[in-house]
C-alpha cells in the first residue's frame, strides 16, 4: 500500500486514522505492520501510539495547523487601529503624501 502524507490529510480524517492505529496496537499488531494495513507513515503511526501512551486519547486528536492569527506582525492591533483611523479622518495632502490613497467602489459601474 503506497503511503499517504498525514500533512495532507483534513483534521477529522487525521484524528480517525489515529484511532485505527490505537485500536490495532491495542490488539498487538506491530508498528510495522499498522504502517502496512494503515497506509500511514512510520512516523505517523509511532507518534499516533506516543501520544496516546502520554497523554491518553484525548490527545490524539490533531492540534490547528497554520499560522497563529497574529503571527508576524510589524504592528500590534492598537497601532494597527490607529493608523486606520488617521487614514480615515485625514486627507493625504494633511498627511504630507505625495500621492492619494484610493477608495475601491465595487458598486459602481
């Protein structure tokens, strides 16, 4: 059976396929052979079994991916709202721009 990236796979998908392994390694097939029926990966697997030996089932279940909402910002939100704000109550001449900033109207035609 070729192997499939665990990555790839949706959350709920993930955490089902690691309850399989739990539920094979439970009844005593080993890892190698889970890596086998289950089309995973030895790394899939064995970290499937690690964390249900640490931290029990709940733990199984897969964790957000992606990046941390706020995650490599230049500004915090309060400078964020703040420039926002002087972009509304000013006009670029009152700001020294040298150029105008546009407001996209998808309402026209």
């Amino acid at each position: 059976m070729e192997k499939e990236d665990a990555r790839k796979q949706s959350r709920e998908v993930l955490h089902e396929r690691r309850k399989q392994v739990i539920r094979l390694h439970r009844k005593g097939m080993p890892v190698m052979q889970i890596v086998e029926y289950s089309g995973l990966s030895w790394y899939a697997v064995n970290t499937a079994i690690t964390l249900y030996a640490t931290s029990g089932a709940a733990a199984l279940k897969p964790a957000v991916r992606g990046k941390k909402s706020g995650c490599r910002r230049s500004l915090s939100e309060p400078q964020e709202r703040t420039i926002q704000q002087i972009i509304c109550d000013k006009s670029p001449e009152q700001l020294k721009m040298e150029f105008a900033l546009r407001h996209l109207n998808f309402y026209t035609a």
